[in-house]
C-alpha cells in the first residue's frame, strides 16, 4: 500500500491539471487541446495501420496463395480482435471520468480490471479463433486456404493477451494526456516487425522457415515487446507509477469490473456490426466478378487510410468528453463533443475532395494502368471513390459522435443505432441496389454510404439531445 503523501500528492496534481480553467471551456481552447492530446494517437493510429501493411506486403512476397490465405485468416481473426479491443476500450472514458473528479481509486481499479477483463476475454475468444479452419470448411472455404489460414491463426491468436492489455494501458495513459508515449511505442514496433517477419517466415538469421505461422510468431512477439515497454514506461515514470496500477492486482473488485463490461461490451459488440458488414459488402463483391472485387478493395484501403486520422482523433474525443463529465462540466462536454465533430468533418471533407478531383491518381497508386487487365478495375475504383466522399463524411461523422457518447458512458444505444443502421439500412440498400436495380459494385457502395450515414445522423441527434435523455448525469 502507497504511503498516505503519496496519495494525496498524485490527487492534488492530477486533479489541478485536469481541472484547471474547466468552467471556461472555450472552442477555441478545446480545439487547442483536443489536437495536443490527439495528434499523437493520430500518428499512432496511422503506425498501427503500417504494422498491419508491412505483414501483407511481405506474406505477400510468399506468393499469392499465402496473401489469399492471410486475407481468409484476417477476415475472422481481425474481427475477433476487433471485439476484444472494443470492450477493454471502456478504460478510456472511465479513466477519463474519475480524473477529472480526482478519483484516484477509480483510475486504479478501472486499470486493474481492465486487465483482468484482458484475460477474461482471452479465454472466451481464443477458442473460437482456434477452430478457424472447420468454420471455414464448414462455409465452403477451400480446404487448401482453410489450412494456411490455420497455420497463421495457430500462432497469431496468442497476440490477444498483449494486445488487449496495450488497450487497456493505452487508454490508461491517453486519458492522463502521455500520448507521445504511445506513438514512440507504435513506431518502435514497426522496425521490430519487418525484422521478426524477415527472420520468422523466410528462415533468415539462422531461424526456420515458418512462413504464415512465422508471420503469426513475430505479429505476437512485436505486440509481447510493445506490451512490456508500456509497462516498463508506467513503472519508471514518477507521475505515473503512484497510480499503482499494478499493486494487488489479485485482488479483484466486482462492481468495478462488471461496470467496464457493461461499458464495453456494446463497444465491441458495435464495432463487430460495422466490420461485418463490411465483410459482406466484399463478399457481395465476390458475386459479381473478380474486376469488382479488386476495385473494392482499392476503393476501401484508400478510405481506411483515410479514416485512421478520424479514428485516432476519436479516442482524443472520448478522454476530452470524459473529463469534462468527471468534472461536472455539462456545458464543457457539449464544447468537446461538437468540437470534435467540426474538426473531424473539416478533415473528411478534404479527403472527399481528393477523392472527386484525382480519382484515377489515387486508384493508380495500387494498380498498373499500363496492363491491359488492370484498366476494368482502375476505372471501377475510380468511380466508387465518387460515392467513397460522401461515405467519408459519413464514416468521420459516426466516428466523432460514437466516441463523444463513450466520452459520457452511453453505449448501449448507439450499439442498437449502430445494429439498424448497418443491418437494417446498409447491407439491405448494398443488396437491392447492387443486385434488385443492378447497379453492381456502386449499389454496395450507395449501401454503405447510406448505413453510415443514417448512423451518423441518428449518433449525432443523441448526442445533441443528451440532457433531455438524461445521459451522463449520475456519473457526473
């Protein structure tokens, strides 16, 4: 147990730092602080976009069986992770909350369970992560593909133990304003991968030749070191290591613990819909032709890129929200929030643009236009980037307004906006346009542009009608 000084020493600076000038909240010193703390987790979101690049580039180096391999085993894997990343991610606006109230106990066993929930979540998904190839085989997948996805999955799936403790220590340290941390971590992680894949699945260096189960090796090794130098940083840190986040950690406390899953849950249940249904619409794709299929995939990787900026600035939204509610400050969560949103459509905007200026100069990045078979996909990618800007708009919209919503612990309802309008609205509108009017691929993608949308209106009436629904109030 940390000596009483110790205590009251970290509450006194903590809570001055994050009170400070809070009843003067302006949009201007929101905009302010919200690019101090976010522009780090931007890079870091674009770093952990690069992490994943490098592993397909060099799988693919393998040939193209491997590649479509790898791409089978992510579209499950990814997904489970996705869910898991989701439901630790609830330590963010918690931590967040009991900062800006001073509630140093809070931040430790929100900390506390979040790693615990870590290991939790371990244990239910791993198994179903374990037994890819006979849910492949059992949909019709080649077995051939079903049994290389295997060999990745085998050794890639003890990745969720490091992976999801990063979350939690990430969302620790984000919602205390060290995110510079986090993107020095993210790159550092970068070299270390491209090094364990070169010696991992090639057999360089002395070490065999594993190929997709070394490629699943060093994705795991690179997130175990990437885990300890978080630690490593808590640990030595002054400000930080008074939390004690990791004293007593076998001692677990239930209200705290059931309070993150009931956060997080929806979290991660949420981000599984909209993964999903962007799963199908490839899918979807697959129906039409191998032309469409390609495109879509250029379409999508130009307008993920695109979304990491969103992405990373979200989780900024969240700990800003967040504090503001933990210090009773109504007027300041709404500043936070809508601050956000300006800045974040300000940036989709421009991409948009981008998008309806120099299609076939963005398209070309990722095919060769002077072969013959690439002509039919480069124009197709170049016309669903016409429907991509307005999808962005709406991508960066429902990203914004989930994570201000986070920021105040509602979760639930945006999980049931989230499931409508993915499921009620995208995927049917991606079906009878593509296939009812035959639009083809711009159906799915006029599919996709309308779930988002109607998401990110529905998001953003919630969070504009916050007091009258009463969100937020006995937490603050």
């Amino acid at each position: 147990m940390a000596p009483l000084a110790s205590w009251k020493e970290t509450i006194m600076a903590d809570t001055a730092s994050a009170t400070q000038g809070a009843p003067r909240r302006t949009v201007r010193g929101e905009l302010k602080e919200l690019l101090l703390l976010g522009w780090p987790l931007v890079l870091a979101q674009l770093a952990q976009n690069a992490l994943f690049t490098t592993d397909v580039i060099m799988i693919g180096w393998l040939g193209s069986k491997y590649l479509a391999a790898a791409t089978l085993a992510n579209a499950l894997f990814v997904g489970i992770q996705l869910f898991g990343v989701g439901v630790t991610s609830a330590v963010a606006p918690l931590v967040a909350q009991a900062r800006g109230s001073g509630n140093l106990r809070a931040i430790r066993k929100t900390v506390q369970m979040g790693l615990w929930l870590s290991v939790v979540l371990v244990v239910l998904l791993l198994p179903l992560a374990w037994n890819i190839k006979p849910i492949y085989l059992a949909i019709g997948q080649d077995p051939e593909l079903s049994a290389l996805a295997e060999s990745f999955v085998h050794t890639a799936v003890w990745l969720f133990v490091p992976a999801f403790m990063i979350v939690v220590l990430r969302s620790f340290l984000s919602a205390l304003g060290a995110t510079r941390v986090i993107l020095v971590i993210t790159l550092a992680g970068i070299p270390l991968n491209v090094l364990f894949n070169y010696a991992l699945i090639f057999g360089n260096f002395g070490f065999p030749r594993l190929e997709l189960a070394g490629a699943g090796i060093a994705t795991t090794l690179v997130n175990v070191v990437m885990l300890l130098m978080m630690v490593a940083y808590i640990v030595l840190h002054k400000r930080h290591r008074r939390f004690h986040i990791f004293a007593r950690l076998s001692a677990p406390d239930l209200p705290a613990f059931l309070q993150l899953l009931k956060i997080g849950l929806p979290i991660g249940l949420m981000l599984l819909a909209e993964v999903s249904l962007f799963t199908c619409a490839s899918l979807l794709q697959g129906w039409i032709g191998e032309a469409e299929v390609a495109a879509h995939a250029v379409a999508l990787q130009l307008s993920a890129t695109a979304f990491m900026v969103p992405l990373g600035l979200s989780q900024a939204t969240t700990v800003r929200v967040g504090l503001a509610l933990g210090q009773g400050d109504r007027h300041g969560v709404g500043i936070a929030g809508w601050t956000a949103f300006g800045v974040t459509l300000a940036f989709m905007s421009s991409t948009a643009l981008l998008m309806v200026l120099f299609p076939h100069q963005l398209v070309g990045l990722f095919l060769d236009g002077t072969v013959a078979e690439n002509m039919r996909p480069l124009s197709m990618a170049a016309t669903f980037l016409s429907v991509a800007a307005l999808y962005q708009l709406a991508d960066g919209g429902q990203v914004a307004m989930a994570a201000a919503l986070r920021g105040i612990s509602d979760t639930r309802m945006p999980l049931v906006i989230a499931l409508i309008g993915y499921w009620g609205v995208g995927f049917p509108t991606s079906y009878i346009a593509g296939f009812v009017f035959g639009l083809g691929g711009m159906g799915i993608w006029y599919g996709l542009a309308a779930g988002l949308g109607a998401v990110a209106v529905a998001l953003t009436v919630r969070f504009a009608m916050r007091e009258r629904l009463h969100l937020g109030r006995l937490a603050a």
